[in-house]
C-alpha cells in the first residue's frame, strides 16, 4: 500500500496494510452481488497472507457512485478523495475488525 503511488496519500496506512486498486470495465461486473463476492475473497487473501495487515485499502474513481455505494454498504469507510493528474480518486479503508458483508443471490 505505502509504495502505490496513492498510497503515499494516505498517511494512516500501517507498513503491513494492503492496498487493491479497483477497476471494472464492464457494468454488469460492478453490481452489488459481484462486488461483495470480489471484495470478500479479496479481502480474505490479504488476511491470510500476512497476519500483521490490520486493514485493506480500495482506491476507486470518483466517479463510479454505484460501486462507492456498494463499498460503504460492504463495510468500506471513506478516507479521503485524491486528484491525480485529471482523474479524481476515493480511498476507502476496511479494517480487520470490521464485519465482511456478503449479499445474497
């Protein structure tokens, strides 16, 4: 997280802690029951793979409202909002005592 080129952004960000940038070409991938399906295996992986993670951060567009409503509501808090160049980012934090949410079909 802390050698991302965001993640010098987020000055909370322990050395352990693990960063996903989010990218999703395809609309029918960004619905709610994907998300929370991607999210949890990912999620899952950054804890098994190194016990000292304490939180998974997400860097997303700004602009997509649909999946930052499906973060929030999986559990993601807001960090803050970043401008790199032109695009405009939101880095969200999910800490390893936070509940994973994973909808229903």
């Amino acid at each position: 997280m802390r050698e991302d080129c965001l993640g010098h952004e987020v000055d909370e960000a322990k050395e352990q802690d693990r960063g996903i940038r989010l990218c999703i070409g395809n609309d029918e991938f960004s619905r709610a029951q994907n998300l929370a399906l991607l999210l949890t295996s990912a999620i899952q992986y950054c804890w098994r793979s190194d016990q000292r993670t304490q939180s998974v951060w997400v860097e997303v567009r700004a602009d997509t409202e649909r999946v930052l409503a499906c973060l929030q509501n999986d559990g993601f808090i807001q960090s803050r909002k970043v401008k790199i160049s032109h695009e405009h980012y939101v880095i969200m934090e999910f800490a390893r005592d936070s509940e994973v949410v994973v909808r229903s079909a």
